[in-house]
C-alpha cells in the first residue's frame, strides 16, 4: 500500500532532568496553552469593540472574560474526563472507581468537555448577572484556536488516526496498532482523520467566526455563533468519523466497523451518535437567534 511517511517529530519538545525527576514540555500541552491564549485575545478583541455588540455593549468584560476561563478550564477537565468514563469505560471504571482521577493515564471524551462548560457557562453567567447568550458567543468565539493546534498535536502525536486507506495521502502511522491492519500486506497508510478534524472544527470554524463576528455582525444576534458552532463541530464530527479509526471498546468479530449502534452492519458510531443532537441544537439555536431583532441584546 502506498502513503506518506510519517514524519519524524518528537511528542516532546524538550525534556529537563532534576535528579531522578524528568519534566518534559510537549506538544500537546503547549497546544492547548497557545490555542487558549489565541482565542482568549480574540475574544478580547471583541469585547473592546462595543459596535459588534447589541445595544452596543458587550457581554462582559476582559476581566470577567479571564475569569470565566477559569471555570471553562475545570469544565473541560471534569467534564471531559467524567465523559469518557460514562460513555466509553462505564464497565471498568465501575470496579476502578479510584481510577477515576488518574489522567495522567489518558482518556478524555470530547462531547463530556463540552458539556462541562455549557455548565461552567450557564453557572457563571447566572452568578454574575451577564447576558447567558453572549457569554456563550464570546466563548463560541475563543474555541477553534484551541481545537485546530489541540487536532495538530494529536498528528504530532501520531494518536486519533484513521481507517486504512489508499488514497494518496494517506500517511503510514508507527506503532504496532497503526500498523494492525487486517488483509494488508506491508505497510498500512491510514486516514490523517486529525487533519481532517484540524481543518473543519478548528481552521474554518475559525475563519468563519472571524468572518461572522467582526464583518457581518453576528454578535448583535445572541446565540448566533453558538449555534453555529453546534452546527459546524457537529456535521464535521459526524463526517469524519466514517473514516475515523473506531473506538476498540465497540469492534468485535461481527462489528469490525465499531459502530456503537448498529443492526445487520449498518449504523452508527459513539462519535456520530453524539454528533446528532449538537446538530439539532445548531440548527434550533440559529433559527432562535435569526428570530430576535438585531438591536436587541
């Protein structure tokens, strides 16, 4: 089969040894610290621009704004990690309950992040008193930095890979389990799903929002970019994941596909399955916000 190498890049980008301790600063982490950093100027951006604004007055302001960042933190990680040990791992974690802390030996799910800051949101701007709806666009606003470099460190870190291929980009990922491919003789090329996810969640959500919140004024329509966001994560999620390497915990002999509902060999994967209803709250979020007067806040 052919593809493209993979490229020699090191997960770490350097390592100091203390004595018998190591600290290593990798790409991943420095990812997510730039990817945060970027959306959280962006924002800031938008929040000094009080015309982008309905009634021309922000959501919130810049400190309110760093201290909401708090809150999405410790939402991304509870949520995240509480995810993935209810949707993927329910059966180990139910006799491992102590393990449930151990991040450091991975396991993060996505859509539990995202529901962790919904609630690190919803707390927040109740707390607060703040407009519940551009609150959630100003965060709408400050994600895709942070998912384009966070699904460029998962290709750095040749992890999230997709199904064997033999289109022309395919790329051949090292390991023995990137290499474990049934029928293929040689070596295996896989779908660089990663890039995929890169370049629709994260590079044109961003451009788009860029577009959205400083030319054609979607931040006057609470909601707006939130549900466009719902909407384009979700159809971008759904759609990589027929080309996604699935989730070893759903492939077994007669679903080699992985497909976590499924009957006679049709269905759909845990990713599409949590897809479908970010797609329908996209699509009822937007026609909610299209309904409000743009002046109105």
């Amino acid at each position: 089969m052919n593809g493209i190498p993979f490229p020699e890049i090191s997960p770490e980008i350097f390592t100091i040894s203390l004595g018998e301790f190591e600290f290593a600063l990798r790409w991943y982490a420095l990812a997510y610290i730039v990817g945060i950093l970027a959306g959280w100027r962006l924002s800031v951006a938008a929040l000094k621009r009080p015309g982008l604004w309905p009634g021309d007055r922000p959501a919130m302001t810049p400190p309110e704004l760093e201290n909401l960042l708090s809150w999405i933190i410790l939402g991304i990680i509870g949520g995240g990690r509480l995810g993935y040990v209810l949707i993927y791992q329910p059966g180990y974690y139910l006799t491992h309950p102590w393990e449930i802390p151990f991040l450091w030996q991975g396991g993060m799910s996505f859509h539990g992040g995202f529901i962790g800051v919904i609630l690190a949101i919803l707390i927040f701007a109740r707390r607060h008193r703040l407009p519940l709806g551009g609150v959630a666009d100003t965060i709408a606003l400050a994600t895709p930095p942070a998912i384009l470099l966070g699904r460029l460190a998962n290709f750095v870190n040749a992890e999230l890979w997709g199904r064997p291929t033999d289109l022309p980009w395919g790329v051949i990922f090292p390991g023995a389990a990137a290499q474990d491919c049934p029928g293929i003789e040689g070596l295996c090329a896989r779908h660089p799903s990663q890039l995929y996810e890169a370049g629709i969640e994260g590079l044109f959500l961003l451009v788009l929002f860029i577009l959205m919140a400083f030319r054609w004024g979607a931040l006057k329509r609470p909601w707006m970019l939130s549900g466009t966001f719902f909407l384009v994560y979700g159809i971008g999620r759904f759609l990589v994941e027929f080309v996604r390497q699935p989730d070893a915990q759903f492939v077994s002999p007669g679903n080699p596909l992985g497909l976590a509902l499924h009957v006679d060999g049709w269905g759909l994967t845990m990713g599409q399955i949590l897809s479908l209803p970010m797609i329908l709250a996209g699509i009822a979020v937007i026609a909610h916000a299209r309904r409000r007067a743009p002046a109105t806040a």
